[in-house]
C-alpha cells in the first residue's frame, strides 16, 4: 500500500481542500483539453460510468481491429501466397513487439493511461482502414500488423488499468468482467461480421469496416475519455464509501516518493506465476482466435463462414460468464473458489473437444457445446483472476498498478509468440492443405477420370507435355499411350484437354494427400499441449492475494470500513472541514 501524509502537511499558502493545480496550458483551451485529461476528484458515479463504458468499448474496437486479419487468414494466404508458417510468423512478429510496447506501457503510472488509448485508437483505426487493405506484398502486411500489435499491446496495460483506477475493489470483478469483454466481444464481432459479409465482400472490405468503426470510437473517446490524477490513482480503494478519504489523503501524497522502485516491487512469486499461468490458460483461447479457421478448414472441411459462425458460441459463453461470474465474485468478495472451478472446467472439456478430433463425422451442434463449455469455464476463471491479480499488485504497491499488467502484458505475448511459433511446427500439414487443399480437390473433380490414365505411366505424359502440341510429340511415344488408353482415343483427348487440373494433382496431389492423412493426428497433438498449459494454470492461482471463505472475506470488508471511518474523524478532529462536510 502507498504511503501517505496527513493534510496538513499540505503548503500553508494554499487551501487545503482545492485540487492540485493543473500545468499551465500554452495552448488554446480546446487543444489544451485533448491532451490534459486528469480528473484531481474522485467523479460522481454516472461519470465514472461513462468512463468505464469508454474503456470497454475502446478495447472491443481494438482487438476487433487486431484480430479481423483471422477471420479471413485463409483468404490472405491465397491473396499474398503465404506459407502456414508466413501466416503464423505475422502473429509471432506482432505478439513479441506488442510484448515490449506493454512493457514501454508500463510507464503509464508516471505518464497517464487515457491518452495511450484515445490516440492509440488514432493510429489502428489508420492502418486497418488505409494501410492493411492496400498493403503491396505480405512483407508490409506484417510491418503494418505489427505496428497494430504495438499498439494493442500498449493497450493491454492502460485500459486495464483505467478500469483498476475507477472501480474499487468491491465491485472489481465485475468491472474486470466487462472489461475481458474487449478481447471476446471484439472477436464475437469478427466472426459476426465476417460470417455474414464475406459471402459478398472482400478480405479488404472486412478490414475497412474494422477501420472506420475504430475511427468513430476514437472521437468518442477523444472528447469522453478523462482519467484519475496520480494522487488519487495510487491509492488503495476498498468501496466507494473510501472515496472523501483518498480524496483527503491525496493533497498530502507524495507521488514522487508513490512511483519508485515498481519493477523491482512486481518482481515476486505473487505476480510473475499468476501471469504466467494465466497466459497458458488461454492457449485455447489463442488457437481459436489465430487458427481455428484453419483447423476446421483443413480437418472438417468447414468454410471460414461455418467456422465463424461456430466460433461465435464460445464467444458468446465466455462474454456471459465473465460478467456474470465476475458479478457472482463481487458479492461472494472472494475470486479464488471460481478461479479453480473455472481452470478445472476447462480442462475437462478441451479434453472431450480433443477426443472429437479423431472423429471426423462429428456434428456441428457437438462442436458447438462444447465450445460453450470451453468458453464458459474459460470466462470463469478469467474475470476474477483480472480482479484478483490487480488486488495482489496493490497488496504491494497501488501506485505502480500499470506496471504490474505491464508485466502480465509481456508474459502473455511472450507466450503467444511461442505458441505461434510452435504451431506450424507441430501441425506440418497445415500449409498444404490451406495452399493447395481446394485446388487439388477441385482438379480431381475436374481430371479424375484422366487421371486414372496418366497414373499408369506418368512420367510418359509429363515426357508428352513438354510438347507444343500432339503433332510434335514422336510417334513412338503416341503409340504407347494409345496402348495404355486400350486403343481408345477419347481417353488421349481427355488427358490433352484436362492438362492443367493434371498438373496442379501431379505437382501437388501427393502432397496434400499425406498431409489430410496426418493432420487429425498432428491437431491432436497441439490440443494434448494446450490442455496440459491449461492444467498449469491451477496452482498459479494458490500464491494470490485473497480470501477463499466469503464470510472472512466480509471481516476483512468491515475491518477495513471501520478503519477509513477511524482516519476520517482523525482527519475531521485535526481540522479538516471538507472531511467533516462530506462525512455529515
């Protein structure tokens, strides 16, 4: 917890009760005001809000932004002819210069969080409406979406942060909840739209819509978004009934003295194993963001509508578990219980969804609940654990809050880059069934019954297509394919008018057949590693500040009111008016 002064140690020419005065503003008032965005009292409650609602929107327009390049990852492969391994190198690129931006975001104590958001919703909404649709080769592809990256990344850290700033311990997971709502309604919002346009638009349209509905929320937020002064921000808020104390105790905090030495206080076992157990817990999350179009596309045969579509039943439970049990977790005051509940939950149904991989005949509606269970236990776990790990930063220092989910920033892109980097490894066949999967099927279609012919000598019709034309062919070579067709020149006619379906099933027949044999096997394998990430997750949550039993969680509530009760007579006593009024 902060240190902090009593009042009165406030300088004897100066009111004791007016805010701290803001920096002299050399520019006109307008400009002044979109950049100067500290609030020195705690806001009323319909502000505060508002202010939260700003957040929450501003991070579902943000990851919907970062992640509409899935949605559509199948059609960027074929636009740009990128590997399976290109495809996932942009999501390892991305994620680990969004992993040092979240660190860069840490100097958000010092430096303010609003103003990371409002102009960070600048330059996404940019780069997706202008730079990613037109993007010449897949080489300024990546540069643009790792310059996406970086800002998401930043991000991560400040509107978590905001979200910490203007809602107290009770009533946190709540807040949390809506707050984990950006990453899952951003992408409830992708495969709605995508699932519902791409029929009749285009991978670039898809990205346009992104940018301009980031642009709108940018302006939102430009005049909207305010957030606290360091002086209160650095507190420690149980309730809202703390709020004409921390108010009283911030015109005597040192701020300064407040904001040193927050790296080396998030150094600790408390912070650095729940962040990294967190992040492993959503290894499930991470695949059906970046690769489950490609999982279902590749092993069911599902079109990146159908896979939308069915994604959005994880989505949609996980959005309704995590402010419903971050709800159930404000008025119970305890997070642990429904952090284990949850981690255990989701294990149990990535492993029956990992049993379905062997079973191609699988229907939709089986996928489809058990992705409810996924996302639902998923969402059980995650909002508390945001309110849980912002309450075990504070247990340290509430001043250095950015910095503590700065490091959780770092830990999970590191995380992701790893993952991503892995999955090509594991599931090889990935890249020829996305580059060449429909085009083989569609050749074989075309050139079957050719191709029964040319597969009994092949090497003498790759011999006869070098030719310009039958003419030119020897007639010794002629013979003998008349031979093999059983005198039947139709057979020749066929194999000479189907010679480009042919050539795509020699060139790459044989390869995405073995692929399709090895795929089920090789997903199989990532969903064992995914599931036994997500079973690390549990004794994470053991070192965590918190209480386990509601009823001692409500002592430590009542013990806390009345101490705030004790320092505010203390504070009234020593001749502090405004305390005195506010109390009254």
């Amino acid at each position: 917890m902060s240190s902090s002064t009593s009042p009165s140690d406030a300088p004897a020419d100066r009111d004791p009760q007016a805010p701290p005065p803001a920096p002299p503003a050399r520019l006109p008032a307008i400009v002044h005001g979109l950049w100067y965005r500290q609030l020195h009292r705690y806001p009323a409650n319909g502000p505060r809000i508002l202010y939260l609602a700003i957040v929450v929107v501003a991070s579902v327009i943000l990851y919907y932004e970062l992640y509409i390049q899935y949605a559509v990852s199948t059609l960027l492969m074929h636009e740009y002819g990128m590997t399976f391994m290109y495809a996932t190198m942009i999501s390892v690129v991305g994620n680990a210069v969004g992993a040092f931006a979240s660190l860069l975001a840490g100097l958000a104590d010092r430096w303010g969080r609003a103003n990371l958001v409002v102009y960070g919703l600048l330059l996404t909404g940019v780069l997706v409406l202008f730079a990613l649709p037109n993007a010449q080769s897949k080489g300024w592809f990546m540069f643009y979406m790792a310059l996406v990256n970086v800002v998401e990344g930043m991000a991560l850290v400040a509107t978590p942060a905001l979200i910490r700033d203007f809602s107290p311990q009770v009533g946190r997971a709540g807040a949390m909840g809506f707050w984990t709502l950006g990453p899952i309604i951003g992408s409830l919002v992708v495969t709605t739209v995508s699932s519902n346009t791409l029929d009749s638009s285009s991978w670039q349209t898809e990205f346009r819509y992104a940018g301009v509905t980031g642009l709108v929320v940018f302006v939102v937020a430009l005049f909207g978004l305010r957030e606290l002064s360091p002086a209160l921000r650095d507190q420690l808020m149980v309730s809202l009934r703390d709020k004409a104390l921390i108010e009283a105790r911030a015109r005597g905090l040192d701020v300064e003295a407040a904001q040193k030495n927050h790296w080396r206080q998030m150094m600790r076992l408390d912070i650095l194993a729940p962040a990294l157990g967190i992040s492993l817990h959503l290894m499930f999350y991470y695949t059906v963001v970046g690769n489950l179009v490609v999982y279902y596309s590749t092993v069911y045969g599902y079109s990146e509508q159908r896979t939308n579509a069915l994604a959005n039943w994880y989505w949609g439970a996980n959005a309704i578990a995590l402010v419903v049990v971050g709800v159930a977790s404000d008025l119970t005051r305890v997070r642990k219980p429904f952090m284990i509940a949850g981690g255990v939950g989701t294990v149990v149904f990535t492993y029956l969804f990992a049993l379905t991989t062997d079973h191609p005949d699988t229907g939709y509606y089986t996928f489809a609940w058990l992705l409810v269970g996924i996302g639902a236990s998923s969402g059980m776990a995650w909002a508390p654990w945001m309110a849980g790990y912002t309450e075990t930063v504070e247990k340290h220092n509430p001043a250095a809050t950015a910095t503590g989910l700065a490091v959780w920033g770092w830990i999970v892109r590191i995380v992701v880059s790893v993952s991503a980097v892995f999955t090509p490894v594991i599931v090889t066949s990935a890249t020829p069934l996305v580059n060449h999967g429909e085009e083989v099927v569609a050749a074989q279609a075309d050139a079957g019954a050719a191709l029964e012919l040319v597969r009994k000598d092949p090497e003498l019709f790759i011999r006869m297509s070098e030719y310009p034309n039958r003419a030119a062919i020897p007639i010794e070579l002629q013979v003998k394919a008349l031979q093999l067709a059983g005198g039947d020149l139709a057979k020749l006619n066929l194999v000479e008018q189907k010679q480009r379906s042919l050539a795509v099933l020699i060139d790459h027949g044989e390869e995405v057949r073995k692929a399709k044999d090895r795929t089920s096997d090789e997903w199989m394998r990532w969903w064992w590693l995914t599931l036994a990430c997500q079973a690390l997750f549990v004794p994470s949550v053991l070192v965590m500040a918190g209480r386990w039993s509601p009823r001692r969680a409500r002592e430590d509530e009542a013990a806390h009111t009345r101490r705030v009760e004790e320092e505010l007579a203390a504070l009234a006593a020593d001749g502090a008016p405004g305390v005195a009024r506010r109390r009254a």
